[in-house]
C-alpha cells in the first residue's frame, strides 16, 4: 500500500466520521449546557443563546444535562475531524508523490553520466566509517523488544528493519539504528539515519509496520507531520516502507525499492 492510498483512506475515514457525527447532532437537544457553581453545588443550565433566556434543568432530567454535555464533546471531536480532513486533503492537493526531480535525473543517468556523478559525490570511505562508528545515545524505549540480529551485528525490532539493515550493509552504506535526532524541541528515533551514497545528504528511513491498526494510523500521521514541519518529506529526504497483517514487507519490494531511490547499481 503506498503513501497515498493510506493518505486517501484517512480523509475517507475523516469524512465517514465527519457525516456519523452530524448525524449524531441532529438528534441532540437544542443549546448548550451551562454549569454554574452556587455554594458548594451545581445547578445545570439548558443555554439557548442568541439573547434567549437559560433553562433551569432539574437533577430529575439528569439525563438532558448528560446528552448536552456529549452534545459539547461530539461538536469539538467534529471541529478536530474537519481540521484533520482538511490538513489530509491538502497534503493529498499540494504533495508530488511521484519521484521528485533530482531522484528522475539520478536513475534516468546513463552509465557514463552516473559515474561522474559519484566519482565528484562520493564521500570517502573514511568518512563513512568515522560516521558510522561514533558512539550515540541509541533509543531508550522497549530494549528488550530488539531481538532480531543483523548481519553487521545490531539488534533490530522486527524482520523487515533486519532486512532494510542487511541491504544498506550488504551495499557498504553506512548507517545508524534509532539514533537521536532533535525535531525542534523534540527528539526522535527514526529506524535508520543513513548518508546518501551519491549526494552525501542525510536520510531518514522509517518502517510502519502496523498501518491496518487505527491508532497506529494515528501515530504514522502525527509523526509524518512532525517530520514535514522540518522539511523531512517522505520520498524526498524521508523514505517509508509500510506493511500489514494482510500485506506483509519482502526483502524483494524492500531491496527495489532502496535500489531505486538511492540509484544503485546491484552487480
């Protein structure tokens, strides 16, 4: 499932909720409802608005007091779900989720111009080894769940993250595993940091493994959006790979696809 058919399927998934919850608001009682505190008790309040006078709501019709205070919490969610919506469909508007220009050029490059490009790129192997073995603060959430090895030797979480791994290693490109990166005055732990082997610029790679959980969906989008906020976009300097239950990752789908966006030659 790529990028945008999961992206589709969330501002579907907003608009089901959006229609659900009007629905919902029809059926609700009229205004709003208004607690106010006298002494050491509270009086319920049936708030009409627009210069109408408040209803007095007896602790018999605790039940009209209830349905306004869900009233209030389902007219929030559905102000949250049309923000959300919009946030969605304006990625889907504005985002070119087909390979970006620089990533056309550097695998429509013939032979010849591909070589050139790397013999004026190419960072030393020095480099990439000082980079790849200086120490840093790995991850501190859940050690005990990295438990599969890699063929370099690191303890991963998951099969698909040994596979990504055993590709960058098998391929000589360096690489961190949830190494600290600092988003504003946040910090993350992308899967793997990486240099790029022909333009020597840093790229975050991350797996989503879970994208058929809805709370996982949550959290893939929340985190996407912090990386935007800082210019990582996916399939520019973010790459993802997304699996679930019913469509698991291959090392096949895996290995093209880092192939091509890093525009390897596999001998």
């Amino acid at each position: 499932m790529t990028l945008e058919q999961l992206m589709i399927e969330q501002s579907e998934k907003y608009r089901k909720l959006i229609e659900k919850i009007s629905k919902e608001l029809e059926k609700a009682p009229e205004g709003t409802l208004f607690c106010k505190k006298e002494g050491n008790y509270y009086k319920w309040y049936q708030n009409f608005g627009h210069g109408r006078k408040m209803k007095y709501i007896p602790k018999k019709d605790r039940k009209l007091a209830q349905a306004l205070a869900f009233k209030m919490v389902r007219k929030n969610r559905l102000q949250d779900a049309v923000k959300e919506k919009f946030a969605v469909d304006q990625y889907l508007k504005h985002h070119n989720f087909s390979m970006g220009k620089l990533e056309r050029f550097l695998q429509n490059a013939n032979g010849e111009m591909s070589q050139l490009i790397r013999e004026n790129y190419q960072p030393l192997p020095e480099k990439y080894e000082k980079w790849q073995k200086a120490e840093y603060p790995i991850n501190p959430a859940y050690p005990e769940k990295r438990r599969i090895r890699t063929l370099r030797g690191d303890l991963v979480r998951s099969k698909s993250e040994a596979m990504i791994a055993d590709f960058l290693f098998t391929q000589g490109i360096p690489y961190r595993y949830e190494c600290p990166l600092k988003l504003g005055d946040r910090v993350v732990y992308p899967d793997f940091m990486i240099i790029h082997p022909i333009t020597g610029e840093m790229i975050l790679i991350e797996h989503f493994g879970k994208m058929d959980d809805p709370e996982y969906l949550d959290h893939f989008l929340e985190k996407i959006k912090r990386y935007a906020e800082h210019e990582y976009y996916p399939d520019g300097r973010l790459l993802c790979f997304f699996e679930t239950a019913k469509e698991p990752l291959d090392s096949a789908s895996i290995f093209e696809k880092l192939q091509v966006f890093l525009n390897l030659r596999i001998n």
